[in-house]
C-alpha cells in the first residue's frame, strides 16, 4: 500500500510540474497573439465602441498591467479553482467545462467501452488465425480504420443512418425546440448513437492490432508448445494461457489512449452538433474566448494523465512481479 | 509470369505508390484556378462521365476541387513531417550525446508535449498564430515530433553502446568522427521511414483542422474546407460532396502508410525476406 500511495504521489508532482509549464507557456503564446480579446469579446459591435469605452473594458480586464503581473493573478485565481469567466458564454468557465464534460463524458465511455471490447476481441480473432482470412481481413480492416479522418467516418454515418435511413436525428445533443425539462432519455440515446458510434469504430483499429500483435508472441512461446502438447487446443487454451497475459497490455494501452479519444470526441461532436466539450474548445478557439481556451487546455491536460495514471495504477496492481518487488 | 522476391515486390510497389501521389501533387499544381468555375448550369449533379465526383450547389466540379485540396494537403503535410523529423533527429542525437541533464529535459519536452490533447494544442497554436495557413503549418510541423523523437534516442543510446563505438572511442577518434561515420548512416533509414510515417498523421490532422474551421479561409480548396461545406448539404441527399474527397484522402493517407511500413521492411534485413 506505501508504495502504491508514494506512487501516486510521485505522479501527482510530475503532473503539478506540467501543468504549470503548460499553463506558463500558453499563457505566454496567448499574449503574443496577434488576436485582440476586446475585439473578439465584442464582435460585430465593434464600429459601435468608441475608444474610452475600449479603454475602459481594458482596464477592467487588466490587459493594461505587464503579461507578468497578468499570469500572476490569473494563476493566483486559478488555485483557488477559479477558472475566470467565458467570453461567449459569459458564465464562469469552471461551470461551463462541468457542464460540457457530463455530456462529452457519456459519449466518451460509450464509445471508449465499444472500441475497447471490439478491438479486443477482433484481436484476438485474428491472432488465432494467424494468416488465415479472417486475420487478412481484420488487419486490412484496422488499417484501413487508422488511416480514416474520424470526421469522415461521422459524415458517412451521418449520410447512411440519418439522411437515407432516418434512423437518427442529424445532430445536436437534444431535440431542437424542446425545453429542457421535457428532453426523455430516449432523446438523449437517440442523440448520441451516431457520435459514440463514429468515436468507437475509430479507435478500433489500434487496441485490436496491438492485441493481435501481443497474442501471437504469447502463442509462439514454449508455455503454449507445451500446453497443445497436452493436447489442450481451441477456446480452452486461449482462456488458460492467453487471456491474463494480453489483457494487461490492450487495457494499457487503452487507457493511455486518452489523449486520442479527446480528439475524436471533438471531431465527432463537431460533426453531429454535438453540445460537448470539443465543441467548445472548437468554438473557444475560433471566436477568441482565451479564458475559455485556457481553461479547456489545463482540463484535457488533467484528462490525459488521469488515462495515463489509471494504465499505471492498474498493471501495478494487476501485474504481480511489480507488486512481489514491494518491501516486506 | 516473373517472380520476384521480397525486396523487388518492395520497390515496385513503393515505385507505384509514389508515382500516384507525386500524378495527384502534380495535377493539383499544374489545374490553374480558372478550372474551378461557377456553373450554374451544372448544379448539384450527381457523378456522371463528365463529373465523376459530381458538381458543388456553385456547379464547380468536384474531381478537380478534390485533386487540388489534395494537392495542397500532400504539400502541408510534407512540409510538416519534414521539418518533424529534423527536430526529432536534432532533439533525439542531444538525448542521447549531450548528458544527462540535457536528456532530462529532452525526455520532459516530450512528456510535455504529449500531454495535451494532439488536436487541442493544434487549435491553441492555430489560435495563437491568428488562423491562417501560417498557423496550420507551424502547429503540424512542432507537433509531430515527441514519438519519433524517443525512438532516435533510443537507436543512438543503443548504437553508442556498441562494441565498434567503442572500440572506435579507446582509438582515438573524435566524438564528430564517430558521430559521422558511426552514428548518422544508421539514422538515415529512420529519417526515411520516421518521414513517410509521420506524414500520415500531419495530413489527418491538417485536414480535421480545416475542417473545424481553424485554417484556411473557405476559397482555398483544402479537404477539411470542402468536407465542412459539404455538412451543411447532407441532409439533401447531396452524398458525392463528402464521399468522394474523403474517400481520396483515406487513399492518400493509406497509400503513403504503404510506402513507410515498405521502406521499414527494406531497410531491416531481418524483415527484408521474410
């Protein structure tokens, strides 16, 4: 158990480190930015705002002090979980993020299980037969899946199921036109079928080939020569001997996938209207809300190395020659 | 029939492969913009002879929309796994040669970079730099480097290690002696393949990034432009608009993944006769 917790605490600096270098060198490249904030705060209205006015806006932003002494209270702030209010939305960005994540969160599991469990098993189908058909198929399949913009898997979706077939709504988290209270759970489902969908076909294709890839090694070590020696063969060889042993790594592996999984929710919410966090970092980025951007860099940061130190926490749980070295 | 072996089969379909996609560079280049004309005549056409991709709701026709974007594309993205792959061969021989100190920061840079979100720090970069084509192109050419980067230091820590290194060292040559003839022809094979390989990544990051709107302004024809103008026709039926330029991207994207994993296989006689 010390270890485990001396760990997690040797992780948590590592990410206290990254996390101030990153918000220490956005916050630098945000400053150089040739975008004007009150100009991207204003928008269209600007012919309407005379300069004291503009002055007066950067005075009450602070825009007038040094970057230094800018990054300073916007990082004195940002301890205390205070995240600075959003341009566009004009609500607090820590509410804004809380909002969004729940939406991108379902979405994300869904389609973070789904590909999981498919890739999985169309691994393992394919190291058994190695070779064969089935491997040539799922490996042209897997190929093929990695070299698709995951946007242009949400188009195709988007063109089969709910143009032609109607199946699905085009898009957006609820119906439109509804109020809140009366958005069902069946809306909400039938909302996030296609995003979820498009997210998990994209991500696949790596768990399925490093599962293929581990399989096949374990299949070719002697512990199995040995095993069909005995004459075990088919299903009940692949779940004595094989199973534990690639089930560590894919779950690794899927788990430090983070990362990719952030940036196809953003694709895939974009496509299908989709009121999440992606589609907020889109919008951040292109209409100038810097808080918002800010703060949206600083989460997805926390998202990936939550991925990161779940894949480490668990093979050092789950592997044994990592928990035999612990200290008596 | 003539029968080839491993390493024959490699250069041809390596030959072909690149022959196709230099054709399509070339054309995107050579097609001058007057070819993408309004045509109101021709609207929202279905793919025939004359248009195989069929034609825009402006009657521009869409093969020639298509090769252009994808022109474009393969030129962002050759700039941009270019000058990832020098940055990764700089930042992976200081890792490796200069010391401790320097490698620590080296390996933090990567833990850094790979950190964030790909995509996100593509919209950060993209934003800081006001949009444009600038910001696509520096953001794809400062991004791509982290992974390769760790695979360099690890071939030249592994090289440096070995017994002719050494015994090259206790003779006497200088470290630049040994850096040259040593150390850098056996990079040279991961240059090539770090290029074709990582060229994939930028072409499908450039076009996600057009198409979220951050790049370039809609007249230029990029892929992601051309694939978000097509979302808003969707729903009418208009399915050739994003099936086929996707579909060539996914071809290009593939084809240029054909080429690296070839190249590996060349470069690698265990693999080369397998």
């Amino acid at each position: 158990m010390r270890m485990i917790f001396s760990f997690i605490g040797r992780k948590v600096l590592r990410l206290l480190s990254l996390l101030f270098a990153i918000s220490v060198i956005t916050f630098i490249l945000i400053s150089h930015s040739p975008i004007d904030p009150i100009q991207a705060y204003i928008g269209a209205d600007m012919m309407r705002v005379g300069p004291e006015q503009r002055e007066k806006i950067a005075e009450n932003w602070g825009l007038n002090e040094p970057p230094a002494e800018q990054f300073f209270r916007w990082g004195s702030s940002v301890i205390q979980g205070d995240l600075g209010t959003s341009m566009i939305y004009r609500r607090p960005v820590t509410e804004m993020i809380h909002e969004k994540f729940l939406h991108s969160l379902a979405l994300m599991i869904i389609a973070w299980l789904l590909s999981g469990l498919i890739g999985f098993i169309l691994g393992i189908a394919a190291a058994m037969k190695k070779d064969k058909w089935p491997d040539r198929i799922i490996k042209g399949y897997c190929y093929t899946l990695a070299a698709t913009p995951t946007f242009w898997m949400g188009l195709l979706l988007l063109m089969i199921f709910a143009v032609w077939l109607e199946w699905f709504p085009i898009g957006m988290g609820v119906p439109a036109g509804v109020l809140t209270e009366n958005v069902t759970l069946a809306d909400r489902i039938s909302h996030i079928v296609l995003p979820a969908f498009t997210l998990s076909i994209v991500g696949v294709a790596n768990v399925a080939l490093h599962t293929r890839q581990k399989l096949i090694d374990v299949l070719s070590s002697e512990y199995i020569l040995f095993a069909k020696a005995r004459g075990e063969k088919g299903f009940t060889l692949l779940w004595r001997h094989g199973i534990r042993n690639i089930s560590l790594p894919a779950i690794t592996l899927h788990f430090a996938g983070f990362s990719e999984l952030f940036g196809g929710a953003v694709l895939a919410e974009q496509v299908f209207s989709y009121p999440g966090l992606g589609q907020a970092t889109v919008e951040a980025g292109l209409r100038g809300d810097i808080p918002l951007l800010l703060g949206l860099v600083i989460f997805s940061t926390l998202f990936v190395f939550a991925g990161n130190l779940l894949a480490d926490l668990i093979s050092f749980i789950v592997d044994p020659r990592l928990k035999e070295r612990k200290p008596v | 029939m003539i029968s080839l072996n491993k390493r024959q089969k490699t250069v041809l379909v390596s030959g072909i492969t690149c022959v196709i996609l230099l054709a399509i560079l070339v054309s995107g280049l050579l097609i001058s913009n007057d070819r993408i004309v309004t045509n109101l005549d021709a609207r929202n056409l279905p793919p025939s002879l004359t248009h195989p991709f069929g034609t825009d709701w402006l009657g521009r026709d869409m093969l020639i929309r298509t090769l252009k974007g994808m022109s474009m594309s393969i030129g962002v993205g050759l700039i941009a796994a270019a000058s990832s792959v020098m940055i990764a061969v700089s930042l992976g021989i200081m890792a490796a040669t200069l010391g401790r100190v320097v490698d620590g920061i080296i390996s933090w840079l990567v833990d850094l970079f790979l950190s964030v979100p790909h995509l996100v720090m593509l919209i950060l970069i993209a934003f800081v730099l006001g949009g444009g084509m600038k910001g696509v192109v520096i953001g794809l050419a400062l991004t791509h480097w982290p992974s390769l980067t760790r695979v360099i230091r690890a071939e030249v820590m592994q090289l440096q290690s070995a017994e002719y290194v050494q015994t090259s060292r206790r003779l006497g040559k200088s470290r630049w002696f040994i850096a040259i003839k040593h150390i850098l022809p056996h990079l040279v094979p991961q240059f090539l393949v770090g290029l074709f390989l990582l060229f994939p990544h930028a072409i499908l990051h450039e076009s996600a990034i057009t198409f979220l709107g951050m790049g370039l302004s809609p007249h230029q024809p990029a892929i992601g432009i051309i694939l978000s103008e097509s979302m808003r026709y969707l729903s009418t039926g208009m399915w050739w608009l994003a099936f086929f330029p996707g579909l060539c991207l996914l071809l290009v994207v593939r084809a240029f993944d054909l080429i690296g994993e070839h190249l590996q296989s060349f470069v690698d006689p265990h693999r080369a006769n397998e």
